[in-house]
C-alpha cells in the first residue's frame, strides 16, 4: 500500500516492475455512488491523530501487528486515533505476493498472525480484516487468491474477510465470493474504479507531518471500520432483529401484522395486496404493500391494525 506500490521499508521483497508504471497521482472521474467525502489516510509511519484530523480525514488503514514487526499498529497509536474520533481499518500483509504464494504463506496461517494482532489491540473478533493482494495479480493466479482467501475465513469467519488489490482482483473476488469486504488501489487498474470497493486507494506517496501517506476514499458508509457504525434501524422498537436489520425485513413484518390481524389478504389477487383504503397502487403488488404497510407503522408508531 506504500508509495512505490509493490514493498516498504520493512520488507525483503521489493518491487520488481510497478514503481516506473504507477502514475503519480489517479484522475479517473468518480462515478455518483464514491463520492461520499468519507476521506483517510494509510502510512507505515504514523503521522499524528492530530494531523490526520487538522487534514480533515475521518479514517486510517493500518497494518496489524504481528511478530513485533515495524509496520504494526500499537496499542498507544490505536488509543490516540480513537480519542481523535478517527476510525481503523485493519490490513494483514507480511509479502506483497502472499496471497499467489510467493513467500509460502498461506491463508490459514497469516489468519492466525492476524487474529492474534487484533486481539493483541484488543479489537473485537468481529471486526472485518482485509488481507492485500499487493501485485498485479493475473488472472490465472486467482484460484490462489480465493483459495487463501477462504483458507482465512475458515479461520476467522467469512463474514469478516476483505481483500486489497487492483480492478481486476477486487472484481475476481468479488465474482467468487471468496471476500465480502473490498478495498481498490488505483494501481494495476486501467482507471476503473470496481462498483464493488468499499474504499479507494487513489493518490500515494504524499506527505503529511513529516511522514508518507497514501489518499483513500469511503466509497460505501460501511467499509469495515472500526469502531463499527452502528445498525441502521428500519422496524420499531420491540420488533425482532430480523424485521430491523433490513428495510425488506422491516417492510415484509409490516405487512405480515397487517395480515395477521385480518386487514390484508393472506395470498391476494392482482390489484388487492393491500387493505381496504390503502391507495390503489398499494394494492397493486406485494412490493407496494410492504412498504405501504411500514410506512403506516413509522408515520404512526403507536398505530395497531
């Protein structure tokens, strides 16, 4: 993730052709769905909670700790960052090429290094990993890539696997379904930006305090932040996780209060999903119902059909 994008000082590989082909700085054009203004930073060398937020970034991406290794997130770091009210992503790369077997890692084993650093910081065990793909991988050498990736979930639950890397990585992966969460660099890229990136890497080797720092950009509100932003509520209090975790969960046990108190039709024909005096396009189909029906509930939370 550093600025010559293929190592750091703290590694013995290097980078073998990236460094002359990167370009300094990505002008692609942001599509309508990244431009949510969600900007960090990730760095090796910390430059300050105090800087990162006079620079108006909300986020960092920072490596875990493992094997007292430089690069490493501390206990100290993390406790500042919090109390500046700057939120962590966690990323675990010991070789650029781990992920394709170049250092003969595997994906089990640096789960291991990195759910022992998380919880060497004290992070719950549900906070998402992202674990870098940091070369221009080829196509070929995706079945390596899902098979670490998913040798890591197997480890530390699918739900929290999130994968580094270019374009075309981040769309394999995200195809294959062998990570969830998606962090895009600029490089090796061709100037796409995935639909699928929670965030974007998109301006290296800058400087902030004395010390290098790469740009990132949010794209989605989640992205596997920590501290994890808390659950959107779609239903009303008193109503199962379920029904409040989704707005289709929420909209679904609307409907079904309604049917179950005998003011909607349990199976209906076209144009009469919906109660009497519901407007007519919320009779017209399931999908208009359900939100009617919610609707109902939230502008009046104390209504009972």
């Amino acid at each position: 993730m550093e600025a010559c994008r293929g190592h750091d000082p703290g590694r013995k590989t290097v980078c073998r052709v990236h460094c002359a082909t990167v370009p300094t700085r990505q002008t692609v054009k942001m599509k309508a769905w990244a431009r949510l203004a969600i900007e960090g930073f990730d760095y090796t060398d910390y430059p300050g909670a105090a800087a990162i937020r006079t620079a108006g970034r909300t986020f960092v991406c920072r490596y875990i700790p493992y094997n007292n290794v430089s690069k490493g997130l501390t206990k100290t770091e993390l406790a500042d960052l919090l109390a500046h009210k700057i939120a962590v992503v966690f990323v675990f790369e010991m070789f650029a090429g781990d992920a394709v077997g170049e250092g003969g890692r595997t994906g089990t084993a640096d789960a291991q290094l990195a759910l022992a650093g998380m919880r060497s910081l004290g992070v719950p065990d549900t906070v998402p990993i992202y674990f870098a793909v940091d070369i221009d991988a080829r196509p070929e050498q995706q079945v390596q890539i899902d098979s670490y990736l998913r040798a890591a979930g197997s480890i530390l639950g699918p739900q929290r696997i999130g994968v580094y890397g270019g374009y075309w990585v981040i769309q394999r992966c995200a195809t294959n379904r062998s990570a969830i969460w998606y962090w895009q660099t600029y490089a090796w890229s061709g100037g796409n930006v995935s639909s699928a990136a929670h965030i974007y890497q998109y301006w290296n080797g800058q400087t902030l305090n004395g010390k290098s720092v790469d740009y990132n950009r949010a794209l989605k509100p989640d992205f596997g932040q920590y501290p994890r932003p808390a659950a959107q509520m779609y239903g009303l209090p008193g109503w199962p996780a379920y029904a409040k975790s989704t707005l289709a969960g929420a909209q679904g046990y609307a409907y079904r209060i309604f049917v179950n108190a005998g003011k909607a039709p349990a199976s209906a024909t076209a144009g009469n999903w919906g109660a009497n005096g519901w407007p007519a396009y919320a009779r017209q189909t399931f999908a208009s119902a359900s939100a009617y029906a919610l609707r109902v509930f939230v502008n009046n939370p104390s209504y009972k059909p």
